[in-house]
C-alpha cells in the first residue's frame, strides 16, 4: 500500500495540488497568499497523473520568491571568525610538538625499566640460588645440565617477578 501523497488536496469529489508558502515569502509572490494551489481535476487518475508537475511548478514559484527575496534582503554576511584558520606551519609544529612530547613520556617509561646489567646481576643471584639451595637437589647431584640449570633459574625469577611485585635489586631477597 502506497503511502499518503504530499502536497495533495481532496475536497467534494475534485483534487489539487497545495503548497503552503513560508511567511516570510508571501510578499514576494505575485498574488501574496498563504498556500499555493493548482487544479488537477476530478478523476483520480488523470489527478494522481498530473500531480508531480503541478507540485514542480508550485515549487518553482516558491523558488522565484525567495529569490525575489534574497535580492531585496541579502542575507547577512558572515563576520570573519575571530579565529585565525591553521596554516601547514601551524599543523606541521603542532605535529612536531606532539611527536616529541610522545618520545619524552617513552624515555621516561623507559628509564624506569632495569638496565641491562641489573637484569644480568639478578640473574647471577637466582642462578647461585637454585644452584645451591636445597630446592633442586638432581642439579647439585649433577644430573641436570648447565643449560636445564639455567632454564630453571630462569622460570624461578619470572615466577618470582609475576607473584610479587619485587623491586630491581631485590629478587635474591624474594627467594
């Protein structure tokens, strides 16, 4: 089922096409009145028929009138932004300065990581740890390889790092 028509008028049996017209353009308008009208007859048919060219020519009325009435009353000019528009300079230092402040929040993230030697000396000591704790008594024994040995340091200071929250420098303690 189609829907309702726009711009479409029935009354006592004969139909027309109606545009209203915004108040402001009523002056502007040959004959000034509120809605525009336009005949189409009393078939259905031929009206439904002849319906998109009337509403065309209502529109192109309304269409003359507003710019009868740009003509008469241009509208007002937009005032220059208080604003200064961003210039290629502008977007390349803003870009720059946000490149850099990116780099300086890295260092600082950075800098609070261990350094290289600090990971290596914690090493040493989780390794002397298991070496000579009682906890792996096959690798005092000398069934476990060097490598197996290393392997295990290795696990036993990541698994000392994810359950507790152990400072640089302090791993031998943890153990």
């Amino acid at each position: 089922m189609a829907g309702k028509l726009r711009y479409w008028k029935e009354k006592d049996g004969r139909f027309w096409a109606r545009i209203a017209v915004p108040a402001r353009l009523r002056p502007f308008l040959d004959n000034p009145r509120g809605e525009l009208i336009e005949p189409l007859g009393g078939d259905r048919r031929v009206a439904l028929r002849l319906h998109p060219a009337a509403v065309a020519k209502l529109q192109q009325e309304i269409a003359l009138a507003e710019q009868k009435a740009n003509l008469a009353n241009p509208p007002p000019l937009k005032s220059a932004s208080l604003r200064t528009p961003i210039t290629t300079v502008d977007l390349g230092r803003a870009v720059w300065q946000r490149y850099t402040a990116t780099l300086a929040t890295d260092d600082a993230t950075r800098e609070q990581f261990p350094s290289k030697a600090e990971i290596d000396a914690e090493y040493a000591i989780t390794l002397h740890q298991v070496s000579s704790s009682g906890r792996n008594r096959a690798g005092r024994a000398g069934f476990i390889s060097e490598g197996s040995l290393d392997n295990q340091a290795l696990t036993l200071l990541c698994d000392c790092v994810m359950q507790t929250k152990v400072a640089p420098g302090d791993f031998a303690a943890a153990l």
